[in-house]
C-alpha cells in the first residue's frame, strides 16, 4: 500500500465518536471532549465550572453520568 492510497475510513481511531454519552461509560478526556464537541478551553471551562474529573497516573476520565449531570445543572443556571 503506498502512503497516498491509505483510507482515513479505514482506521477506525480516526473516526468521529458519536455524540451519546452513556451514564454507566467512563470516558478519556479526549472522547468525551470530540463526543461533546468541546475545544480545549470549552473543557477546561467545564472543569472549573465543577465538571469532576477522575486520574489515574497520567490518564483522566469523566464518569458518563457526572457529564450527565454536569450538562443538565448548567442548562438550570443559564
């Protein structure tokens, strides 16, 4: 296979995720932000605004149910 001819439809990381967030799925950070459509700073502004965020080492994650309630709290507030 030459490196022009390589479908990005193949690789199935290169996809976009769907835009369902699941209460009982743990997310990485970097899902969750192309599932929400959210830039860098759109999640960091969640974060200071009480998103929880979960680590473990160097990895983070967002519980399903906490994005969830995060979104319905804000959509109170506004």
């Amino acid at each position: 296979m030459t490196r022009g001819s390589h479908s990005k439809e193949a690789d199935p990381r290169r996809q976009p995720a769907p835009g369902m967030i699941f209460p009982e799925a743990l997310y990485r950070v970097d899902e969750l932000r192309a599932r929400m459509g959210w830039a860098t700073s759109s999640y960091r502004a969640a974060c200071r605004r009480g998103l929880p965020v979960r680590r473990s080492g160097k990895r983070a994650y967002v519980l399903g149910a906490d994005v969830i309630a995060f979104v319905a709290n804000e959509q109170r507030v506004s």
